[in-house]
C-alpha cells in the first residue's frame, strides 16, 4: 500500500507540474516555433553522447564487479546494465533497475551473493559523490552568477540544502564503516541492513582504490557526457547559452529531478530549466522547458533497447519470468541475511 500510494503521488506531481509548464499558449507557441526552426542534426549527437553516458556507466559497473571477483562476459555485463537503464527509466521510483539488475547477478554468481549486492550499491554510491563533486565546484564557482534572481536563488539554496544534506550522510556512513560501529548497532536500528552493506562496500572498494578510482573517473565522463546530451538538445532548439553557463545550471537540474518525488524526474526537470535557463541564460519559457522534456525524450530512446534485452535475455539458474515483487523479496532477505551474519 506505502508504495502504491509513493507511485500515486509520483504521477500526481508529474501530471501537475507539467499542466503548470505547458498549459500557458504563449509557451507553447515558443515550443512550436522552437521545433519548426529546430536544427534536429544535433539531436543525433545528444543520442551519440548520451550512449556515451551508457558506456561510462557500464564500464564503472564492470569494473566494481571485478573488484568483488566476478567475472562475468561483457554481453552478460552489457545485458544486465541495459535492463537496470530500462527499469530507472519506465518505473516509478528510479531504484526498479537496482532490484532486477541485483537479481539476476544473484543468479549469474550464487556463490558471490553478498558481493554482487555491493557492487549495485556501490555503482549507485560512486555516482552520487561524482555527482556530489561536480555540484559542488560548479557552484562554488558560479554561485553568484546563479543566484542573481529570487527564483533561481531559490533552487539554489534548496540544492546547497540536498547538497548539505548528502555531505552529512556520507560522512557519516564513512565515519560509521571506518570505527566499524554499523554491525554493534541494536538490531532494530531504522537501516541497520543498509549501513552494513553500506560499510561492507566502504571496506572492500577502500582496499582496492584503484578500481574505486577508476569507477569514480568513469562517472564523472558520465555526468559531463549527460550534460553535454541536454546542452546538443538545447542547440537543437537554437537556444543561445554559452556551454558555460548551461554547466553551471545543470547540477541543479540533476539533483532536483534526481528527487523520488515524480515520475523520472518529469515535471520538475522541465520547470527547474525552465526557471534557470529563463532567468540566467535569456531562454524563452517554453523553449527552456521543452529542451527538458526533449532530452528525457533522449535518454527514454536510448534506455529503451534494455527493455528487448530482458524479453530474451535468460539468467542463469533463474525461472522466467519473475515478478518484480518476488525480485524486491528476494533481494531484501539476501540483505537481511547479511545483516544477520554482521
């Protein structure tokens, strides 16, 4: 029932922020336009970067799994990467992709369980600190650039906020793995199981730095390569914004829409560029909110081969099919498991 009802609100927003961006006529009038002069050449390199971004990610996740000693073939590899992107993208919650890709690697290394675990959750956490990284020097750099509106001001303060907030929470959870505290928490700690992993994955990706280097070099090619796919979008449209400056607002067009609260980011991502690129860069409204809906477009186009790659791909020592549910419980008493182990 809870994530009936998170999925229930997750559409609501995207439905109400979207009527709230499109249903102005003057807005669409400029998006009208806008695709009328379009220069749609760029559209194929935003598709050509944003499968870059896909190769970036693939290959951090290569090679966190060989951090934990599972080697598995580059079309298995490819595979389940591919039908993790499809799942973040085409379910509510973004966090789909995690459970089915975790899944099926249990299957493909029964004997590595704990370890194929730690490389989804890892894949996800070096993400976040190149993320993290990336926000934080293009911010300090451009803050007064970026907040020389209210609205923008806003946006800003609310992901100096998320930012804050993220800081804190991995230097808690490294504070936590480093005196090993997470295994002696009560067992009815909110998240004990997670911090554990958490702490597992801290351990093992600490000791072998060099692959954990690798994989954060890899996904900061990722989040500059999905920058550049928006910014290939926003020359479709003929939008005049120095690339500098569209780096300097997408860092807070990633956090924002990286929020659960709608559905892939949808809403909020048109009206946070919307707001930003308007205010900052002289971007019309509607033009600025469909260079948001267009790269979604993008990114949908190029995660949408993962869902052919599930239809036929076939995990070793797995039934076909499974319900995502029976995947989610599957999953979860694997992470219960090891929490009791710890």
């Amino acid at each position: 029932m809870k994530k009936t009802l998170v999925s229930i609100v997750q559409v609501a927003v995207t439905v109400g922020v979207l009527y709230l961006v499109f249903h102005d006529p003057h807005k669409r009038a400029q998006m009208g336009a806008a695709l009328r002069m379009a220069d749609y050449r760029w559209i194929a390199a935003a598709i050509l970067l944003y499968l870059l971004v896909e190769v970036a990610a693939a290959a951090r996740w290569h090679v966190l799994l060989q951090v934990q000693g599972i080697r598995l073939s580059v079309p298995r590899v490819t595979g389940l990467f591919f039908i993790g992107m499809f799942f973040n993208q085409f379910l509510p919650g973004g966090t789909g992709g995690d459970i089915v890709k975790s899944y099926y690697l249990l299957k493909e290394t029964p004997e590595r369980k704990a370890g194929a675990l730690l490389a989804v959750l890892f894949d996800r956490l070096v993400g976040l600190v190149a993320l993290v990284a990336i926000t934080a020097t293009l911010i300090l750099f451009r803050y007064h650039w970026l907040a020389q509106t209210t609205l923008t001001r806003r946006y800003l303060w609310f992901v100096l906020a998320v930012l804050a907030v993220c800081i804190a929470a991995l230097a808690t959870t490294f504070l936590i793995s480093g005196l090993n505290l997470a295994s002696r928490l009560p067992r009815e700690f909110p998240a004990r199981e997670r911090l554990i992993e958490v702490s597992a994955a801290y351990h093992l990706y600490a000791r072998h730095w060099q692959g954990s280097l690798i994989a954060f070099a890899l996904s900061l090619v990722a989040h500059i390569a999905t920058f550049f796919t928006f910014l290939f979008v926003a020359y479709t449209l003929r939008a005049n914004v120095r690339l500098l400056d569209f780096f300097a607002v997408m860092p807070v067009e990633r956090t924002i829409s990286a929020i659960p609260i709608s559905f892939a980011g949808e809403g909020p991502r048109e009206h946070v560029l919307q707001v930003m690129l308007n205010g900052l860069c002289g971007v019309a409204p509607g033009v600025a909110a469909l260079i948001g809906t267009m790269s979604f477009v993008v990114i949908l186009l190029c995660s949408a081969p993962g869902g052919l790659v599930y239809l036929f791909y076939k995990p070793s020592g797995a039934p076909a099919p499974v319900k995502l549910r029976d995947m989610k419980q599957e999953v979860a008493t694997l992470e219960h498991e090891i929490g009791e182990a710890k």
